[in-house]
C-alpha cells in the first residue's frame, strides 16, 4: 500500500511538472491572492503579543478535547471520575487566572 501510494502521489507531481505552465504572472507573484492591492510594506513583523494569544487560545481550547469524551462516559466514571474532572477544570481555571492577571489576554 506505501509502495502505491508513492508512486500515484510521485505520477502526480511528475505530471503537473510535465503538464503544468511555467510562466510567471504578476498575479501569481504578488504577496497576497485575495486581490486587494497591498498598503504598505507586505514584510513587516508581528507582534509576540499575537503568537502569545494564538498559543493561549490552542491551550485552553484543546480543553474541550478532554471534556468531551469525559462527558460522554461521565456516568460509568461515577464519582471518581467527577472529582478527577474537577480537579482538571480547576487548574485550567487557576491558569487562566494567572494569564489574565499578568495581562496576556489584552491587546494593546
């Protein structure tokens, strides 16, 4: 099965190679495809602040991957498994105190 999916996805790429137009267009050049002219200069840096909150927000959502499925067997987990979840949410809670006291939650 690896051996054929290798070779299908090399014929793909040899394909389009062969097949495929190789001729530079503006459009094709420009920094953004959503068809607005830049304002500005296109390579500017970003803010940490940005990359702070993206991460912030992958941690405290991927939560939600461990409350789902506790919530689907919730009741055979009976009681232990109530208080080990309340344990969970409760640090989730005191981090997200934390962040929002040291004011990583705000854009400025």
């Amino acid at each position: 099965m690896i051996i054929i999916a290798s070779l299908a996805a090399l014929l793909f790429v040899g394909a389009s190679h062969v097949l495929g137009e190789r001729k530079s267009k503006i459009a094709k050049l420009s920094p953004y495809e959503c068809g607005m002219q830049t304002v500005g200069p296109t390579r500017r840096r970003i803010t940490i602040r940005y990359y702070i909150i993206a991460m912030l927000f992958l941690i405290f959502d991927i939560e939600i991957m461990f409350l789902y499925p506790w919530a689907v067997v919730t009741r055979s987990l009976k009681l232990f498994g109530f208080i080990e979840m309340l344990i969970f949410v409760f640090i989730l809670f005191v981090g997200y105190v934390y962040v929002w006291k040291k004011g990583a939650l705000e854009w400025d």
